[in-house]
C-alpha cells in the first residue's frame, strides 16, 4: 500500500506475474505488473475505486483495514463492468466493512458481482442490501456525505465496454481504468509508482502493449476523434498523477505529459511506428 497526496488516496497494489497467461497483456511479456484499487480517504469516509482479482482478496482487505479508520463508512466505484479485474472482491468488501453505496453501469449489483456462495435469498450475501448509484453519462460523486470531495465519472472516448475515468479535484489523480496500463517492472518487488527519476518507458512499449492487447483495433481506426477526446480531457483536467487499473502509477506532471503524448502517438499513427 503506497500513499499519495499526502495520504489522501492509497495506491493498494497487489503483483502479479506476467507469463503468458493474463489476457490483459501481451502473451509475449515478461516481468510482473500491480492490479490497483485505490483508496480515497475524507475524514470518516471513503471511496474504493476498483477490487481487483479474487488472488488477492485477502491483501486488499488486510490493506483496507489498516487504511481505514474505525467506523469509516465506504463507497465502491466500479470503472468497468462484465471485466472481473474490476469487480472480483466486491463480496469480501462488502463482508468486512460498511459499504453504503455501490457504484457502476448496472443496476444490479448483486448479480454483476455474483463470485461468492450465495445466501438463501440467492445473492451473495450483504450486496443485495446495498444501494447502488447507476453511472450513466457525466455526473459528480463525492466521497464524504458533506460533500467536501467531489469525484468527476465520465465515459471516455476510448474505451472498452462500459468504461468510466474519475478526477478526484482534491488529489488531481486521474483514474484511467484499463488505459496507461502499460508499465511493468522486472521483479515482485516493484516500485509500483513511476517518477520522473525512473520513468524510461519507451514509444515501441506503449504501442506493443496497447495494439497487442485490448486496444488492436486502432490499427484500423478512424482515430481523429479519440485524438481530440483524448487531448480535451488533459486539457480540461489539471492531473499530477494517473491511476490505472493495473500497471504502474504515472506520478508528476512531467510524467503524465509524457505518457499523454506517448498513447497520443500510437492513437495518432494507428500504431504504425517507423
């Protein structure tokens, strides 16, 4: 568990190795990557962004007891939907700690976590009983009940499936889902934060990860409006960092200017680099 901005969001990264059998990369890449959940903390109340993969279900819960505070009341927000890496520990969360409000796409969210034994009602137990915020569109969550900590939820231009990027205003972190995924490290033991002292990512990598994976289609694409989609929201946004999904953690403006740009030219050239 890394904190960021001063604690206000956690970084709760959980290595896996990359060995040809996760689909999410490349078969062809080595080394290990971090499934993320992030943790963003307001006072007696915080927000889950994302649960990660039941391989790991014990360690994000052991990570969220020792983050969280007593009695703190907790949201989920879901960035992907029918993808488990979004989803898979949303039971155990729900079990151990008081969930209030489940955010995603659906509006059944006992059946779009449906990975655990189910009690007699059919669901898994707890979730049937939570409330559950159907993202649609652009809208503003917040973390806290005062609403001190606004969390923008948009759908972005590209994208896979139903699939939503946050910008929490307090932190300036822009949780990106299953995009900027594409850093990795050589061993279990990270780091899981890029900076600017160690950011080496060259443009054959990003291309390699991106068209060799989920987004393959680009090399088809008519880009012209990703391009600009992409480029109005980190003009609109004022991000120090950007959060995926899994992968490394970009960390300082620099790093996410050059990490922009890097997806914005496999985007622009459809991933024909000479």
């Amino acid at each position: 568990m890394t904190a960021l901005a001063g604690g206000r969001v956690h970084a709760l990264a959980h290595p896996y190795a990359l060995d040809g059998r996760i689909t999410w990369h490349r078969p062809d890449a080595r080394g290990f990557a971090p499934m993320n959940s992030y943790l963003l903390v307001e006072g007696d109340a915080a927000m889950l962004v994302d649960t990660g993969i039941t391989i790991h279900a014990r360690a994000l819960v052991r990570d969220l007891k020792a983050a969280l505070a007593p009695g703190s009341r907790l949201s989920v927000l879901h960035t992907r939907l029918g993808e488990y890496n979004s989803l898979c520990n949303t039971p155990a969360i729900v079990e151990d700690f008081d969930v209030r409000v489940i955010y995603g796409p659906h509006v059944n969210a006992a059946r779009w976590t449906d990975f655990l034994p189910h009690d007699e009602a059919g669901f898994p137990t707890g979730i049937d009983a939570t409330e559950v915020v159907v993202l649609h569109g652009e809208q503003v969550l917040h973390v806290d009940a005062d609403h001190r900590r606004p969390v923008d939820v948009f759908s972005p231009v590209l994208r896979l499936l139903p699939t939503h990027w946050a910008y929490d205003h307090a932190t300036r972190t822009l949780f990106t889902s299953d995009m900027f995924s594409h850093v990795a490290q050589p061993t279990a033991a990270g780091p899981w934060v890029v900076t600017a002292d160690d950011d080496t990512t060259p443009l054959q990598a990003v291309r390699d990860h991106m068209l060799g994976t989920r987004y393959w289609w680009l090399a088809e694409a008519d880009t012209a409006g990703i391009v600009n989609g992409l480029a109005q929201i980190f003009a609109r946004y004022d991000i120090e960092r950007i959060a995926p999904g899994y992968g490394c953690v970009l960390e300082g403006r620099d790093v996410v200017a050059r990490h922009f740009e890097l997806v914005q030219t496999v985007v622009v050239s459809n991933g024909r680099l000479t």
